[in-house]
C-alpha cells in the first residue's frame, strides 16, 4: 500500500527541501521504491538530487496543465536512488493557471493516479506557502509531515496550517491527517529550543517524531554536490538522523525495514 506524505510548512528555512530530499534517500536505502515530487517553483528538491532543472524538458508544471502525463516528466534520481518529477521556475506560472482549470485542486491527484502502485512512498515537497500547488499536494497525500524549527514563530505559523488541513480535510480529502511533527536544525543548547520541543510534546503527544534534526554543515553542504547528505556523507550526524527517522516512518506505518 502506497503511503504519499506531503511535506510541508508555510515558513521557509525550516528544513523542508533538506527532509523531503534525505528522507526519499533513507527509505530507498531502506529498500523502498520511493517516488519525490517537486512542487516548489525554486526546485531545489530536484537540483539536491542532482538533476540539473535548467536541463528540463518536461517537468510537473506541464504535468500540473494535463500537457504531459506523469510518467514521462519523472527521471531517475542516480544519487539518490529514488525516482523524481522535478521542478523549475516554469511553475511560478501555474498558480495563476490553475485558477482557470477545472478541477484546479485535483490535477496532481488525477495525474499520479496512473503511478502510485509503483512505489511505497511519494514524497511531495511543497512551496513554503499555502497556495494552490500546496493545497494539491495536501489533496493527493495521506497525510502531512510538518518539518519546524523549535522557535516562537514557529508555534504561530503552525496553527495558520493546521486551519489549513483542517479545511482541506472538510471539503476535499477527508482522509488527510498529521503524519507528524519534525523538529529540525535543534540545538539542545538552546533553552528557547528546548521550551519549545516540550511545548510541542505536550501538544501534540506522539504525533511528534522521537527522531530529532541536529544543525548540521554537512546537510548545507551536500545540495551543492547535487546529492542527498545521505549519500554524501553517510556517517555525518545529519545523515544518520535522516536514516534513524526513515526507520521511524516505516516502524509508525507497520513496514520493517529490510534487512
């Protein structure tokens, strides 16, 4: 059964391109067949898997506009070893295209329908705002990771999206929930960090992943050899974290990973 995770959060720089590309990564490692779509128009998700999207001829915007099909705008991520539909500036246009499309909340749906049983995860990394190319993500997933820095603002801008889901769970998929809370770039000095992670705890209880997102330089850096930090430096302690939350995805969802 294909589990399709939407990661996403309004704020930006709170790790979501470096989670949806590390994790992909950790479950293909994993030995899961894992599909990452690009929905962000800045299409570092695709560049950090070493597909170059200055190079593209199709990508999820024609995919997005019904002008491709989904199986022909995907390429496989060799450094990742994950599939990939990418992304570039071309789909800064489609939000205003999408208003005039019917169905404009579904097209992704209607597109990865024909694909999904080829994989155990989709990952869908989505724009750092609450737009039609998200709430086409938040339609076709099953549920939503929530990547956030443990900071002030990020308890604001967190209930703006759980409004969000809540809408989208009312009117256009019923079956949405939070898969759960990802803390990311923690310092366990920092006691406004440390205040924070509590709070979000005692919130939201075990929706909060035990795996925790240290600040680390090596997951800086591996976007700008084209590759997940997986790959690049597997014994870096960002790495092993990705590995250790993949292996906390799979326990959650029932599938042990391989041996």
């Amino acid at each position: 059964m294909t589990r399709i995770l939407a990661i996403t959060n309004q704020k930006g720089g709170v790790g979501k391109t470096t989670t949806s590309v590390n994790l992909a990564a950790g479950l293909a490692q994993a030995g899961r067949r894992v599909l990452l779509v690009d929905l962000d128009p800045q299409g570092n998700a695709t560049m950090g898997s070493g597909i170059d999207k200055r190079a593209l001829s199709v990508s999820v915007y024609q995919v997005l506009l019904g002008l491709c099909t989904a199986e022909t705008a995907r390429q496989r991520s060799d450094a990742g070893g994950y599939d990939v539909i990418p992304a570039n500036r071309d789909l800064a246009g489609a939000e205003v295209e999408l208003v005039e499309l019917e169905h404009r909340e579904t097209r992704l749906k209607s597109a990865l329908v024909p694909i999904i049983a080829e994989y155990d995860f989709i990952l869908l990394d989505c724009p750092p705002s609450l737009n039609m190319l998200t709430v086409n993500g938040l339609t076709v997933a099953d549920a939503v990771m929530i990547p956030m820095q443990c900071e002030y603002y990020a308890l604001e801008g967190l209930s703006d999206l759980v409004n969000t889901i809540k809408k989208v769970r009312q009117y256009l998929n019923p079956r949405l929930e939070i898969e759960g809370l990802l803390r990311t770039m923690y310092d366990p000095r920092n006691t406004l960090a440390q205040q924070v992670s509590a709070q979000l705890q005692s919130h939201f209880g075990d929706k909060v992943y035990t795996t925790v997102i240290p600040r680390n330089v090596r997951l800086a850096e591996a976007p700008s050899y084209g590759m997940p930090a997986v790959k690049f430096d597997h014994g870096c302690k960002g790495s092993q974290a990705y590995i250790e939350l993949a292996d906390e995805i799979l326990s959650r969802n029932s599938m042990p990973a391989a041996a």
